[in-house]
C-alpha cells in the first residue's frame, strides 16, 4: 500500500469514530424525541454520499444500495413504527460504512 492509501485507511478510522459517537448519541435522543430520528437520517445521508463518490466504478449498485436502505427506514417511520425505524437506521448505517471501508480499499 502506498501513503495514499495509508491516508485514507486513516481518513475512514477518523470518519467511523466521529459518526459512530453522532449515531449513538442520536440514537439515544431519537428514543426519547422523534425530532432525533431527523439527525440518524441526516448522519445516514452524509454516509450515503461517502459511499456513492469512493465506488464510482460500481454508481449505479452504489445508488440501488442506498435507496433501497433509505426506503426500508422511511417506510417503516411513516408506517408509525419508530422504534423499528431508529434500530433499522442503527443497523444499516453500520452496514454502509462497512460496504465503504470495502469501497475505499478496493478502489485503491
């Protein structure tokens, strides 16, 4: 691996510390206010964006990936079941910033 590389590997450890503390914390508020389900999904967004730039060889699956994530969290909140849409929006942002650490690497 080159520096570039090392770079960002460093870049993603930075990036995974910073929105795991964001995701927990509005996971604790987003049981106490639905307000909080609004930042899980801005915290979501920013994570979708990473992802989609870093596997521009793949945009198109990138993209079908995320939306379909987006619409289970987003049915499941207008359908009325907050509980299940907050630990779904838990779940699936773990499971895209490991799909971008996968990214990240491969594309590298």
């Amino acid at each position: 691996m080159n520096s570039e590389t090392h770079l960002l590997v460093l870049f993603y450890i930075f990036y995974i510390s910073a929105m795991t503390l964001l995701v927990t914390m509005s996971y604790e508020y987003a049981l106490k206010n639905k307000l909080g389900y609004f930042f899980l999904l801005i915290s979501y967004i920013s994570t979708a964006v990473y992802f989609v730039l870093f596997s521009l060889s793949d945009s198109m699956l990138s993209l079908i990936i995320v939306v379909y994530f987006w619409l289970i969290m987003q049915i499941s909140y207008n359908l009325g079941k907050y509980k299940f849409a907050i630990v779904s929006s838990l779940i699936i942002q773990e499971i895209l910033m490991s799909l971008l650490y996968y990214a990240i690497v491969r594309a590298v």
